[in-house]
C-alpha cells in the first residue's frame, strides 16, 4: 500500500517580505535623489520611514482582508489556522505601521519649518505646537492610533466577526494621511483626493492580500480552502487593478497636463508608475492562465508562490514609486486660482440658477460612483433571478434606481456643486440624502433581493457573501441601531449637533469632512427608515403602530431645527463663507434662513411616500393575516362543527 507523499513546500514567503520593505525604500531614496532638489539626508530618511508607513499599512489590509473574507472560520464562529496566521501577521504589521506612522510626525513638521526631524524631536514643545497647526501631522496621528487598536486587538480577538471588524478599521486607518497630503490642496482637489483614496485602497487590498495569499498558499499546499482563496483573490486583485488603472489616470491629468509629462521629475515618476502597473497587470494575467488554472485542477500552490515573489517585489517598487511621487512638486499651475478654486477645487462661475443646478455637473468620485455601482449591481441581482425564472417586483426596482438617482444628482448635478459654497443649497444636499435617499433604497428591498440572488454556502460549503450578509444584519450592531430610540436619537440628533456645536463650522474648509457628512447623512437616515418601512427584515420587527409613532414623532424634532435656523441671529460657517467672498450670497444670514426653509419644508414629500408605503404595508399585513385566519378556519371548522354536534349528542343522551 503506497502514501502519497505532501505536496513539497514552495520558497519561504518571509525572506520575501523582509527584503520587499528596503528594496522599496531604495526605490524611493534613488527616485528623489534624481527627482526633488531638496532631496537631502533628511528628506531621503523621512521617505524610507514614509515607506515602512505604507508597507505595514498594505500588509495589515491585505491580512485582515485574507483572514475575514478569502479563507472561511469554523462552524463555531473562531478564526481557523489559516485565517488565525494571518490575523496575527496583521498584529504584527499593524505595529511597523504604527511605529513608523509616529516617526512620520518629525519628518513632516520639520519639513514643515524647513529645521531638520532631530531638531524637532529634541524640541517637543515646539513639534506639538506645530502638530496642532498641521493637518496632515495630525492625520498621521490619527493613523497611527488607529494602527496602534488594531495591532492590539489582533493579538486578543480569534473571532470572524471581529477580524471583519478590524478589517474595516485598518481601511479607515488608511485614509486620513492621503486626505490631507498635497492632494488635498490647489486647483481640481477635489478629484485629486478622492482618486488618491480609491488608489490607495485597491493597493492596500491587492498588495496585502497577495502576500497573505503567498503565505497561506506555501502552508497548505493544495486543497479546496486553496482553491477558494485563489478564486475570490484573483476577483478581488482584478476588481483593484481596474480601480487603480482608472484612479491612478484621473490623479495624473488633475496633477500634470499631458503636453507636460516629460518635461517635470513629476511626470517621469507617473510614467514609472503606469508602466509598473502595466506590468503588474500581465503578471494577474499569467496567474489567471497558469498559476490558478493549476491549482483548480489539483495542483500545489508552488508556481503561484514563485509568480507572485516577483509581482510582490514590483508592488513594492511601485509604493517606492509612490512615495518619490508623494515628495516630489508637481509641475506649477499655467494660472492663478481664485479663492473659491483653492477652497473647494473647481470654480463657481456664477450664482445658482434653475438651469445651473440642473446642468452644471461635477462629477462626485465618491457618491456618483457608489450610486452607479450601487445601481449596477442591484441590476445584475434582479437578472439572475429572471434568468433562473423567478419573480421581483418592478416597484421595488423603480424605488432603488430612483434612488440612486437622488445620490448621484445630490453629489454630482450643480447641486453638488454648489453645496460647499452655500448653506442653502448644502441643506438640499443635506435633506435629499438623509431623508428622500434611504426612504427610495429600503423600499428597493437589497438585502431581500441579495439574500435570493446570492448562491448558498450550504452545510458544509465555505461561507460566501451571502453569509457574511446574513451575519451583518444579524450582528449586536444591527440590532443596536435599529432600536426605535437609538434610530431616533441618531436621525434628528445628528442634526442639532452637527450645526448647533460648532462642528459643521469646523468641517466646512475639509473636504474630507465633506465627504464623512454626506456619508452620515446617508447612513443614519436608511437605519431610520429602514425598521419603519424597509422591506428587508430587520432586526428589530416592530408592529406598525410603533412604526407610524416613530415618524410622527420625528416631525417635530425636524420643524423645531428648521425653524431655529430661520429665527438665528448668527451665521452658522460665517468665517468660512466670508473667505469665499460670492458676490451673490452678500447676505450670510439671509441664504441661512433659506436653508432653514428649506429644512422645514423638505420632509414633506419624504413623509408622503413613507406614510403612504407604511398605510399599504399595514393593509397587506392586515390582509395576510385575515387570509391565515380564514384558512385556519376553513381547516379547523369539521372538527368544531363535530365537537358541538358530540356535545348536543351527549346531553340528548343525558336527558
């Protein structure tokens, strides 16, 4: 009787990602000696200190990623070998993260002042005065404690609902330093930062995940666990290199016109880092047509380990690439823009009209992309079930595109446009997504639609998205939110707290704050409604009385905040409006009561559609429950009617 003998190991993944880290930061230094003519000791050390920043940060992502969602937990819930090794990895590369994110600080401050780091780590008092002045010096701060949570955690959690957690933790923690870095300044930045976001994060979950990929694929050897992580990794890796591709365009055309690409050390280095991304994109190829076709077929992981060594050294050049890109000057703009453009990124032309609000679109990377994809792939779920001849109702598919529709001109028509530059026009954006959005999406019944479309794990089939579904609406979280008080509190309260605290005040000369409100909006006004009048199930199943009493008791709250807006005496973001300087919005307070009127007024065709939705929910309810009544006792009826016949009989006997 012969034994099969284990599949022989591929090369060790370690070494790989020791020498990774330096040869990048060598990328790095080499690029800004020949780009960046104050390219001297200290800004060489700063950058390899910026590199060690970033390859933590990929590697912490791409772990996370790796152990929550490409390799399944065990029936109980607790993280499995493969996913615990690479939970404990991110532990591990959460804290170079932190460790260099803080480093960072002295390098950027002195920069800052133009004196060197150690000046400024001998002189804290003077680095902490100026890490208060500087938002990026806090960016990185903020980085780092985000690093510093997850390092912790990841050595005590063993739960897959937790390492999801972390996950979505470490890609917040990747944002703030890109929101705040050159990007974030001048003309068009806008479009500048919000791609730089989109590119970071598709680095952050290929690169990462890649190596995670490597490490598990060098352990196991072979087998079904292999074969899903490759199939959901190679989906993911593809779906990142399109959103780099197209990311990593729009960051270049707003930086360096193409007339100029080489003429600048800026173009140069844009150049490096397409061709780099060329090349990476031919190595996805050959591991789709090699690597991963062997391991379907039952083979060992060895080739995709030696394929993926040497992509993961050209990922790691590219982030040395990026981080010469991130210290080296862009080409100068050929004009001089005006305080409205350096402010919000674009021009105003002129004031807000009927037909400028309706055609002069900016197009929202952010929102207008999620509300297409968001509309995309609601489409390709109602598809599947026609394909497979099932039923869904067009109602529901009218309401989700239509709202998609109100995300997309909320963000990217003029009214989007307009919205940082004038408090009225903000409250339309403000109130069509808080409140005419999320009632259109949880009428469109997603998760209803997801949980139909989505194939099922089975009993013993490695959990998929529409597992991982099912665990979010069925997780503490969901149940928390969802409950009719914390709903309540977080829909109306939100509101007084954001203008009435100084916070909005704050926010207004952040696009990064810009982009969180409008998040928040969105969010807090689906948990609202989503219990009243979703068709999803919720958590929470409330009686329909308990329903109607929530919205009711949520006008008052919402016409007491419009009015207090109508009647103030004092300009909520007046600073921030007067820099500006629109010749059109001479009247602060005027443009302010507009909003307030706005707000007052807004609710009213969002509480149609609600009270209308929520009147016919409760009448099919009522429906429903007469139709079970009748048939149970249509079943029940012959055994009453001889129960009272055996009783008549009985006392007939009797007398």
């Amino acid at each position: 009787m012969s034994v099969e003998s284990p599949p022989r190991r591929g090369p060790s993944v370690l070494p790989l990602v020791i020498i990774a880290t330096p040869f990048a930061a060598l990328v790095a230094v080499l690029l800004l000696s020949f780009s960046a003519a104050d390219a001297d000791l200290d800004v060489k050390i700063g950058a390899v200190v910026r590199v060690g920043a970033d390859a933590g940060a990929v590697l912490t992502v791409g772990s996370l990623l790796f152990a929550a969602f490409l390799v399944s937990a065990q029936k109980n819930g607790t993280l499995a070998a493969g996913g615990y090794a690479a939970l404990r990895a991110a532990a591990w590369s959460s804290l170079l993260w932190c460790v260099a994110a803080v480093a960072s600080v002295p390098f950027l401050v002195g920069d800052a002042v133009g004196r060197s780091a150690w000046s400024m780590v001998t002189n804290p008092d003077l680095m902490f005065n100026l890490v208060g002045a500087l938002e990026q010096a806090k960016a990185w701060l903020l980085t780092a404690g985000v690093a510093l949570f997850v390092s912790i955690a990841a050595f005590v959690v063993l739960s897959w609902g937790w390492t999801a957690v972390l996950f979505v933790l470490a890609v917040f923690g990747v944002l703030p330093v890109p929101m705040t870095g050159h990007s974030s300044s001048g003309g068009q930045h806008d479009l500048a930062s919000n791609s730089l976001v989109f590119h970071l994060v598709g680095a952050s979950l290929w690169v990462g995940g890649l190596v995670a990929l490597m490490v598990f694929a060098r352990r196991v050897g072979r087998g079904e666990e292999l074969r899903v992580a490759v199939r959901r990794f190679s989906a993911v890796a593809l779906v990142c290199w399109i959103i780099m591709a197209a990311s990593g365009v729009i960051n270049a055309w707003v930086r360096v016109p193409v007339r100029e690409l080489f003429s600048f050390s800026y173009g140069w280095l844009v150049v490096a880092k397409i061709a780099a991304l060329l090349v990476l994109g031919v190595f996805g190829y050959l591991h789709r047509e090699r690597s991963i076709k062997a391991i379907e077929a039952g083979g060992t992981g060895n080739l995709l380990v030696r394929l993926a060594g040497v992509e993961v050294l050209i990922m790691f050049a590219t982030i040395g690439i990026a981080v010469a890109l991130a210290r080296t000057p862009p080409p100068p703009l050929q004009y001089l823009p005006g305080q409205v453009e350096l402010e919000l990124g674009y021009p105003i032309d002129g004031p807000p009209t009927l037909v400028s609000l309706l055609t002069a679109w900016r197009f929202d990377l952010i929102f207008g992309t999620l509300a297409i994809a968001m509309a995309v792939l609601y489409l390709m779920g109602v598809r599947r079930l026609m394909a497979r001849g099932d039923e869904w109702p067009m109602g529901r598919v009218v309401a989700w595109l239509a709202g998609c529709a109100v995300i997309l001109f909320a963000t990217s028509s003029g009214i989007g446009r307009y919205a940082p530059a004038m408090f009225s026009v903000h409250m339309e954006t403000h109130m069509m997504l808080s409140m005419l959005a999320p009632v259109l999406l949880v009428l469109g019944g997603p998760v209803t639609l997801a949980l139909r479309a989505l194939p099922v794990a089975g009993k013993n089939g490695t959990p998929g998205p529409r597992e991982w579904l099912l665990a979010l609406v069925r997780s503490p979280l969901s149940k928390f939110l969802t409950n009719p008080i914390v709903a309540l509190v977080l829909f109306v309260g939100s509101f007084y707290l954001l203008y009435f605290s100084g916070l909005f005040d704050w926010a207004l000369d952040k696009h990064w704050a810009h982009l969180l409100m409008s998040a928040h909006f969105l969010l807090v006004g689906y948990i609202f409604y989503w219990p009243v009048i979703g068709i999803d199930p919720s958590p929470r199943r409330l009686p329909h009385i308990a329903r109607l009493g929530m919205v009711f008791a949520s006008l008052p709250f919402h016409a007491f905040f419009g009015v207090i807006l109508m009647s103030m005496q004092t300009v909520v973001g007046e600073q921030f409006y007067q820099r500006l300087g629109l010749p059109w919005t001479a009247d602060l307070l005027s443009d302010q009561r507009l909003g307030g009127g706005i707000a007052w007024a807004a609710g009213e065709l969002p509480l149609l559609i609600v009270l209308v939705a929520l009147l016919i929910q409760w009448a099919r309810a009522d429906d429903r429950e007469a139709r079970r009544q009748d048939r149970r006792a249509d079943a029940e009826g012959d055994t009453d009617r001889e129960a009272y016949n055996a009783m008549l009989k009985k006392l007939s006997d009797q007398t």
